[in-house]
C-alpha cells in the first residue's frame, strides 16, 4: 500500500513552497514524471506542473477539482484532475488526471492520463498513458491528506 500526505514544496515553476500531495514521499508532480506527455511529440513537463486544487484561478473549477478529489461512494470510479498548467491556471492547458476508484477500505489511483477535452470545467476525455503509474491508499490516510491540503491552501498559503 502506498502512503499519502499533504506538505509545502517549491515546484520548479513556483517563486515559493506551496501546498502539495505527497505520494509515498515524493511530490505528485516528481510521483507522475516519466508518465504524462503534453504534446503530440510526447515531450514530459510533467515536473513543472502544479496542483490543481489551490491554483485554479476559476472559483467553480477550484471547486469541482477539490469535490472530485474527495472519495465518492464505494465501489465508484472518479476522474480527478490532479495537476495543471501554472501558466494558465486553469483546465485549457495541460490538465493531469487520476482515474480514482473507491471501495470500503481503500482509494486506488488506477491510472493517470492526459485530459484531452474539458467541458465547463469537467474533464470528459482523457489520454490515458501507459504504462501508468498506479497507487493503492487507505481510505482514513486519503482523507486526512485531503484535510491537510485544504488547511495548508487555506491557512499556510493564501
């Protein structure tokens, strides 16, 4: 089982350390390296992304990001989006999506892609890449990394 946390880290495209999800450890953006191409010629940026929940500029978009990233009903499967453009700042550029699937114990990313059409905010389309890197958490530890990362985007940070 991998393990998941929120912590401050400085992405290679921020002037200073922001709130991020931390995947056995290592910020999501460097986790996901090697796996997202953001365009035709499969050319990785992977590692100067940065999360979606916090930097959306788009109120409702900010708020779809975090209400996807919460574990739905068990035995559900949810597109998050994860990681975006911080040119941007919002779900036109580069979007990271994790295909996120909830059962009684546990939330499992079971793939990460590219989202390739978004619609009024919501990702109907993705690339999903292969091979993919995949997790498997415990649903209390998600939760708890989840709670963390708010309270650092809204006490730590903004």
């Amino acid at each position: 089982m991998n393990t998941i946390d929120a912590g401050m880290h400085r992405s290679l495209c921020a002037k200073a350390p922001h709130p991020v999800l931390l995947i056995d450890g290592t910020p999501l953006e460097m986790w996901a390296k090697g796996v997202i191409s953001s365009d035709a010629l499969g050319t990785d940026s992977t590692d100067t992304l940065v999360p979606a929940q916090g930097w959306l500029v788009d109120e409702s978009d900010l708020q779809n990001a975090w209400y996807l990233l919460e574990p739905k009903d068990e035995s559900s499967s949810t597109i998050v989006p994860v990681l975006i453009c911080p040119d941007d700042m919002d779900m036109s550029c580069t979007v990271a999506v994790v295909e996120q699937q909830v059962d009684t114990q546990t939330v499992s990313w079971l793939r990460i892609g590219r989202a390739t059409d978004v619609r009024n905010g919501i990702v109907v389309s993705v690339a999903w890449e292969m091979p993919s890197q995949k997790a498997v958490f415990d649903k209390a530890a998600f939760r708890a990394a989840v709670d963390e990362l708010k309270r650092l985007t809204d006490e730590e940070w903004h």
